[in-house]
DNA sequence: CATTTAAAGACTTATTGTATCCATAATATC
DNA sequence: GATATTATGGATACAATAAGTCTTTAAATG
C-alpha cells in the first residue's frame, strides 16, 4: 500500500508545467531528464493526465505539454486520481450490505485523506519550489 | 495503492477474536474457515499481530489466539500498521529539504486518514457484526 | 519533404502480494 | 512420558502489478 512512483513522476512534471508558461509547451525530454526517468516512460504518464483533461499535448517540432486548465482548478487529487484510478482502497469480495462497518470506518478514513488532497491546489505551491 | 487482503483477513479476524471470549483461544482452523481463506496463510498473518502485541497465541491442544491487550485499547490503525508495516505511503528517494512542499502535503493527507483510523478502536463495532 | 515530437501498443523485467508445503517447536491431555 | 494438537518458520511457487523499454504511427514545423 502505496503511492506508485508514476504519481511521484506526475505530480513533479504538473509542478513544473505549473510554474512554466501557459503558452509555450515544454517537451517531456527536458521533463524528464529532470527527474532522472526515460522520456518514453514519462510520456506514458502524462498521457493519462492528458486523457484526464489537465494538460494537453502539442505533437512536432516544439512541441511538448502544457496545462490546459486553470492552474487553479487543479488539485493533488485530481492528479493522484488519474494515475492511481479512482477504485476504493479498501475493496472486499463480499458484500454484507450497507450495515457492513468493516468497509464504513476504511472509506471514512479513505475520505478524509482524500479531502484533503481535495482541498489543495497545485497553484498554492507554484513558484515556490523550482528545482527538481 | 490498495490495502492489501491480508489487511481485510486481520481486520476480519480481529473482528471476530473481540467478540470471542478474551479466556478460551479460538483455533485458526475456525477463524480461516469463516473468512474463505487457508488456515497456513491466515496463521501467517496473525504472526505478525502477535509480534505487535496485540494477540497472544497457544499451542497445543483446543490453542489458538485470543486478544492480549484489552479491546478498547486496539485501533484500526494498529492492525493495519501491523499488517502493511509503517512506511510513509508516498516515498521519494531524494531529499530535499524539509522545505519540500509536496511530501508536505502527501504527509498531512495521510496523517489525516491514520488519525481517523487511530480514533477507531476495534471495541465500536464489536458485537454488532457477528456473521463473516 | 525532412525533422521534431507526442501517442500507442507490444513487450520485457522487477517487485510485491498471495498462497502452499513441510519440518519444527510448543503445549495439553491422557 | 507418549501422543495428539496447534502455532511458527523457512523454502518455494504462482499471480498480479509496477516499472520500464522498444518500435511504429501520427501530427506539427519549417
Ligand atoms: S463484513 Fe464488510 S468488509 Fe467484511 S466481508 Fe462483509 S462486506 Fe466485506
Ligand atoms: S521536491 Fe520533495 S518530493 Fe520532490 S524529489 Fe524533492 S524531496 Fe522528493
């Protein structure tokens, strides 16, 4: 139990692309070589944030990633949600019904860990932290 | 990033070792056999609450397991420590500083979730829960 | 058209989770 | 003390997931 390294990968990569210009796309060489991980592997990353609607992807000469939402709206869980799925930590074969406490404590625990990935945006980091 | 079945077999059995009596051990055969599971593996498992603490075990003819400690002092978060070990969820290999804003972030979310498991003692939902 | 850059899919490798088997040690009962 | 019972520990096997590579395709630039 826990966080993979891909989410590790993309929560630096939004950092930087947060930091970076809106406009110019920034290519997932420099991204990668950054954080010390082949390009085509991080690539594989990002495009599940692209298919989440965060970033968008500029192919040719130039190109690259850039956010494509407000910095603002963007929040950890948004990120760790795209990478890691959106499935319950806690998953049981059975299903005793809703009386079920087992499940009850492990979701509200589940859901408060999730707020507050909820309830910060990446922007409240922005610029503060420009290396790696 | 998922708890593990070995976390839901503890969890289960510790269940039932509360609602058991706290003299009279109850043998792994039984508790294995309620939940699906080979005694060997479940055996296995409760090894390591043993080595937290938390249960006792006993050889020998009509042995088995039975709590150690008293009920209202076993958290949720115990077991699950016991089981999935204590290691922070997000990891990274570098370190920068404790200025580092992300692992920040990732740490409180966590420690939200452990705090809601730590105020969780297994004694709440005793005796509500009798089948599985 | 030639070059650059991301996307996609097939594939490999490493790590961890899940589980079984067997030999050993400890205990209760007779 | 002998025997049956029960947990422990180590070795091993299998499955699932994570992590990463490689190659080809598609799109944009100039
Ligand atoms: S009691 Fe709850 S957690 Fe346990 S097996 Fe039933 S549904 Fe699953
Ligand atoms: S910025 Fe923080 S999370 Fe990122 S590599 Fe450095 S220490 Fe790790």
């Amino acid at each position: 139990m826990r966080f993979t390294k891909a989410t590790n990968y993309a929560l630096h990569t939004m950092l930087m692309l947060v930091d970076a210009s809106p406009v110019k796309p920034v290519g997932v060489q420099q991204l990668a070589e950054s954080q010390g991980v082949s390009p085509t592997y991080l690539s594989k990353i990002l495009t599940r944030l692209v298919k989440a609607g965060m970033i968008e992807s500029i192919s040719g000469a130039n190109g690259g990633y850039r956010l494509s939402r407000k910095r603002d709206d963007i929040t950890f869980l948004d990120i760790i949600h795209a990478i890691e799925g959106t499935a319950s930590l806690f998953e049981c074969n059975f299903v005793h019904g809703d009386e079920c406490l087992i499940q009850a404590v492990m979701k509200e625990a589940e859901e408060k860990m999730e707020s507050h990935l909820k309830n910060t945006k990446l922007a409240d980091l922005a610029q503060r932290e420009t290396k790696v």
